[in-house]
C-alpha cells in the first residue's frame, strides 16, 4: 500500500468496533486517513468520530448520516451478524443487507469521481446464480421499510438470513456497480472472507454445523485473522491501484471458493 493513497481522506467504516472492521480502523488511521465509525458498540481506535449506530433500524441510519461528513473518499461496509440464533432472520437481513443499502445510497452523493465503495460480503454468498430472479425483484424494492416487508414475505427462501444477506450484496455489488461507475464516476466492489477467527465464529458453528466450518478450515489450512482482510480492501479502495477494478466480489478465503467450484470441496 503506497503511504499516501489514504492520507487525509474522508473514509467511512460500519462495523468497526469488533473483527475485519476493527482491523481495518487500525490500519486506515496509520496511514492517515481520517475515519468516521458507524457501530452500536463502542470503537476503541482513535478515530475522527465514533458514532453509535444500529445498522439494523433505519431511523439509527439517518440520524447518522447527520453527522457524517459531506464528503466522502471510501466506504467500507463491515458490519454484519450470523445466523445461529442469536439473530432473526429480518434482523439479520436488516442489518447485512438493508442497512447497508441505505447506508450506500445515501451516502453516494457526497462521493465524487474516483471514490470507492468496498463491502464485507462472504463466501456463504456463492449460491446468489440460484436466486438471480429474485434478487432482481429484492434491488428494485423502494426502500428499508419495503425491503423488511418484502424479506417477510419470503421467509422459506430467505431463511436464517446470513446466506441470502450476502447473496444480496454479492449480487448487489455487481448490478450497482456498472451503474454508480457510469453516473457518478464511484467504483464499487466487495471482498468474500472465508472463515475467519472473530468474535462470530461461535455463531457460525451453529449457524452452519461443525462438519461444514472444520471442513473449510481442513481445506484452507487454518482460520483467516481478520487483518489478513485488510489488505484486499485496503486494494479495493485505492483509486491509484484499483482504478480498473469494479464489480468483483473478491473470495479471500485461501481456495474454499476455488474448491467449491472445482469439485475439491
């Protein structure tokens, strides 16, 4: 990473007090960025504003952008929850995909030419070619309050919530992309981390079962740690480096997407 690609840049990152995002922080505020935190935890890193937030209610999004700068060089869309039970479906829903959405919308008009949209999707995300007609009919609904209605209404195929969460915003970083690129010069892509050794990891386990995760651990050699995301996004995010990257939902994930595709799994 050249030294100066975030110096004094306005970046935005969700989901910075625990994980990738928490990682992430770090990093962006040693290379000079200014970083504004939306999280509903506390952030520990000394940033330009923590602002307590749940991505999950849009009246706490709103209320957020208020305060958010008018400009904005990078967004980097880390939070997220598991399935697992701890969550309901529409929570989970709300906040890895509804949320995000306001968020990105809403802040696209304070990013000029050049900026960068980057977010945390997942390998668990691989199945969206499946529902590709339906995630159509999900991208056009109006808004927040619709999207929830609309993920009421499609309970047996949303599920838990995690996989057709980041189905969504797989599919979402694709179809988005070409268009925020054409009107507003804004490249958006995502990074897909396989399993990695956060906070959530408990949640997965009984989200997914034991043979699925210690099955992508065997494949990949070992759990991911959350810095080792940072660089991929970091990349994503750098104009001076990715200018000609759009569109690519990026599997960090030391070869379980590889092996899924390929029969190996």
């Amino acid at each position: 990473m050249q030294p100066g690609s975030y110096s004094d840049k306005s970046v935005v990152v969700t989901g910075a007090a625990t994980g990738i995002g928490a990682a992430l922080t770090v990093q962006l505020i040693e290379l000079g960025a200014r970083v504004h935190t939306l999280d509903i935890a506390p952030v520990a890193a000394e940033v330009a504003m923590a602002i307590q937030c749940d991505l999950g209610d849009r009246h706490s999004i709103g209320a957020a952008l208020e305060l958010l700068p008018t400009e904005v060089d990078t967004l980097f869309n880390c939070a997220g929850v598991p399935n697992g039970g701890r969550f309901s479906p529409g929570e989970v829903m709300a906040i890895n995909w509804l949320g995000l959405r306001q968020l990105t919308e809403s802040l696209l008009g304070r990013m000029q030419p050049e900026a960068a949209i980057v977010h945390v999707a997942s390998t668990a995300g691989r199945g969206w070619p499946a529902h590709e007609q339906e995630l159509r009919e999900l991208m056009d609904v109006a808004d927040f309050e619709a999207g929830a209605e609309w993920v009421d209404a499609h309970a047996d195929l949303v599920g838990d919530g995690y996989s057709f969460s980041k189905e969504a915003v797989q599919w979402y970083t694709m179809w988005r992309s070409l268009q925020v690129l054409a009107d507003r010069g804004v490249r958006m892509n995502s990074i897909c981390p396989g399993v990695t050794d956060t906070q959530l990891a408990q949640d997965f386990r009984r989200g997914v079962g034991d043979g699925v995760i210690d099955r992508a651990i065997e494949v990949a050699g070992r759990l991911a740690e959350p810095r080792e995301m940072v660089g991929a996004m970091l990349f994503l995010g750098d104009h001076e480096q990715a200018s000609y990257v759009n569109g690519v939902n990026l599997n960090v994930d030391r070869g379980t997407g590889a092996a899924h595709a390929t029969g190996a799994w």
